[in-house]
C-alpha cells in the first residue's frame, strides 16, 4: 500500500483542488479569492483524511509537506501552464456524477479534515490529551509501567483494538509487524520456519537481536533452510502473545518460540490486561481504522476521563497477569499450536540478576523469578518442550546483558547458540 498511496494522494488532491477552484470560481462568483481559500481548504483537508486512511502516521515532517504541496498548488493555479492545464481538466470533470461525487467528498473532507489537523496540533502541543492504548494512573509510591509508553514514546507503535498497540509496518517491519523480511505465504516445502513471540528482549535492539542470530546459527547445518520471524513486541504481556500467536499461526510457522513474563510481573493500578475485551470481529477493522486519527483518540480519552470508572492515583496496584492466569496463557499457547500441528516451546524469561537479587530487591521485579518458576512447574505438570534460558545465561558472564533484561551482542549470539543446541537435543529443528 505505502509504494503507491504517495502518488495517489497526490493524484488525488491535484484534481480535487483543480475542480475545486472551478466549482468555488463558478458558485461563488468570486475572481480568485474566495474559490482559492475554499480550494485550498479542500486539499489541506483531503490530504489530512487521506494520509491516515492510506496508513501514514500524521507527523511534523508529513504535516509540513502537506502544507508546502498545498501552498505550492496555490500559486501554481494563479497562473502559467500548470494553472491552466489544471482549470482544463477541472472543466472536463465538471460533468455528470462526478459533481455531486466530488462536492459529496469535499463536504466531508474540509471539516473533517481541519477538526483532524486542529486535533493533531493541539495533542503535539501538549494541549489536549489523546488516547494512548492503555493509560495508567500514577500514585506516590507506585513502581514503574510501561503499557502506555509503548504507545505514546515509540512512534514505531500504533493502538490496537485487540493487541493494545502493535508495531507501524515500514523501517523495521514488514507488513505483518515482524522485524525483518516478509515471509513467502504459502511457505515453501524446503523452509524450516521457527517464530519466536516475546517481548522487547525478542524484540531486540539493531546489535543485539537473538531471532537473527539463531537463524544464523541454524543455518550453519545442511537440510531444511531456517527461517526465524521475529514476533516480539516491547511490552507484550503472556496475554497479548496469546493473541499474537492466534493471529501468526497464520504465516504457517514449523515451531513457536514463546517468551514472556517480565512484563506480565509489572504492576499497574488501571485494569489489568485480562480486563481489555476484544470488540466484535465487525468492529475490529472499523476500529483500527478510527485509531488512525487524532480526533477520535481525543473523543476516545474524553469519553474515559469521564466514565466513573477510572482509576484514581491512590487506587492498589496489581500484576498486569496474575501467576495462575500467566500459566494458563502458556497452556493456551501451547494447544493453540497443537490444534494446528505446531508445537510452541515455551522459554524462561532471561534477566542479569540472580533470582535472590531480584527477590530482595522488591518491587514487581522481585516476582518475575516467581513466573519462571511457574513457567518450569507448568512444562513439568504437562510435558511441555521448555528451554530455560535464564538458567544458561545466569551461568555466564554479567556482559551477556546490556542492562537488567535485554541482551547485549555478546548475549544475544550465547542465547541463539543455547537455544539451538537445546532445540537440537529435543528433536525440534533440523
């Protein structure tokens, strides 16, 4: 879609301005004033609709090249060639349906689109709040959650209906919110297709990445090409990579890697994840949509600080997954994967320091080795495949860890290489 929605949309907003002028010109009976104010408004507005709506997020750079096309388009029709090719086909067009179809969308465009672009200059500014996926209340003694960050900081993330945020395709990610290479649908017979679902240490940084890294050392045996597809998403809860998983099955993986659990410990004092329902399924697209735009992130941040249910900062703080519903996230995963023949590996959630540490130190990270206890407990209990890789790498060096949870380089090759050594041993991958 992005390869061709920037030539269309300027497609689109030359005609619509060009017709625009010629109807306004014509109505109002005015000799360039008038019909170039309601000209212009038609193309700022249209763009501002339609930049969303072909799934570009409105920012300083796209807003100021909106305005720049606009003004350039302005001074093109006060006169010369370009002016006057354009008022030519503004009268070819000024016949049959498409009148009535064009003034139809302008009645739409100009004040839906300025509600749209006054919403965004007053949200950049600080003015307005917006809805940001999900917001927590902070009290005094609160200790930190990143939910809401992942929306508001990370202009990689977009809100989601269902998965709360979800990365923006482009850069890093293809179409399907992975990292890297879009994969071939359906999937050759020769690829072996590992998908490793998890959170920001899955996710990885540019150095330190350990999906990439295991297909690497993969690779490094004849049979079966490997194929790691990077699923992680900073901040994703057991909860919502039991929906990733529901909506990667899909891309027709041979394994599932799944990796949560720093983020399920973190504590807010908004609802926890269980408590977000997924809208109807009609209703998903329709919503996905709407959070493209600003205005409606306003309504939808006014509509919560007016209903008597949010939280106030003193409220008590919860696990966003409780211990027991962590566990059953996993289970779920696991017979999601074996409904479709894939079986789903679960992997302890790797951090620098010792259990005990982590333990006295307090907090919501004194309870994350609790759900890598419980990750084991649950794997033994019912024969689930499981690689504890926070045991390898609490055995190494402290290096192996950028900071208390993510990989550095060095971490990143060790877990790859423990990680297939172990697949290998359980018969797995080739």
């Amino acid at each position: 879609m992005r390869a061709w929605s920037g030539p269309v949309l300027a497609a689109l907003g030359l005609v619509g301005w060009a017709w625009t002028l010629r109807a306004a010109l014509g109505r109002l009976e005015a000799r360039g004033r008038a019909g170039l104010v309601l000209a212009d408004l038609g193309v700022f507005g249209s763009g501002l609709l339609l930049l969303p709506l072909a799934g570009h997020s409105l920012r300083v750079e796209k807003f100021l090249a909106l305005l720049a096309l606009t003004l350039a388009l302005h001074l093109a029709l006060l006169g010369g060639r370009t002016g006057r090719a354009l008022r030519v086909l503004a009268r070819r067009l000024d016949r049959g349906a498409v009148r009535p179809a064009v003034l139809a969308w302008l009645g739409v465009a100009i004040p839906l689109g300025l509600v749209e672009g006054l919403a965004w200059c007053l949200t950049e500014a600080g003015v307005m709040p917006y809805h940001r996926g999900i917001v927590t209340v902070f009290g005094p003694d609160t200790d930190d959650d990143w939910r809401a960050y992942h929306v508001v900081a990370d202009l990689a993330r977009r809100p989601d209906p269902i998965l709360f945020w979800r990365p923006v395709p482009g850069g890093p990610y293809n179409r399907f919110g992975l990292r890297g290479p879009e994969p071939v649908l359906p999937r050759p017979e020769a690829t072996f297709r590992v998908l490793a679902l998890g959170d920001s240490n899955t996710e990885g940084s540019l150095e330190a990445c350990w999906p990439e890294r295991l297909q690497e050392v993969l690779a490094g045996r004849a049979g079966r090409r490997p194929e790691v597809l990077n699923g992680g998403v900073a901040g994703y809860s057991s909860f919502q990579g039991l929906r990733r998983l529901e909506e990667c099955l899909g891309l027709e993986p041979s394994l599932v890697l799944f990796s949560f659990g720093w983020n399920d410990a973190a504590l807010t004092a908004g609802p926890p994840d269980s408590r977000y329902r997924v809208p109807p399924p009609f209703l998903v697209g329709v919503e996905r949509v709407l959070l493209r735009f600003r205005a409606y992130l306003c309504l939808k941040a006014t509509a919560r600080d007016l209903s008597p249910g949010s939280p106030a900062p003193a409220a008590p703080q919860r696990p966003r997954v409780g211990l027991q519903e962590y566990r059953d996230n996993l289970a779920a995963a696991v017979e999601r994967g074996r409904a479709r023949g894939v079986p789903v590996v679960l992997l302890t959630r790797p951090h620098r320091d010792p259990p005990e540490a982590l333990r006295a130190g307090g907090g919501f990270r004194g309870r994350v080795p609790d759900y890598n206890d419980g990750l084991r407990a649950l794997a033994r209990e019912r024969g689930i495949p499981v690689v504890d890789v926070q045991a390898a790498l609490q055995a190494g060096p402290p290096e192996a860890f950028a900071d208390e949870c993510h990989y550095s380089t060095e971490g990143a090759r060790r877990a790859a290489t423990f990680l297939a050594m172990r697949l290998r041993e359980l018969g797995l991958v080739p």
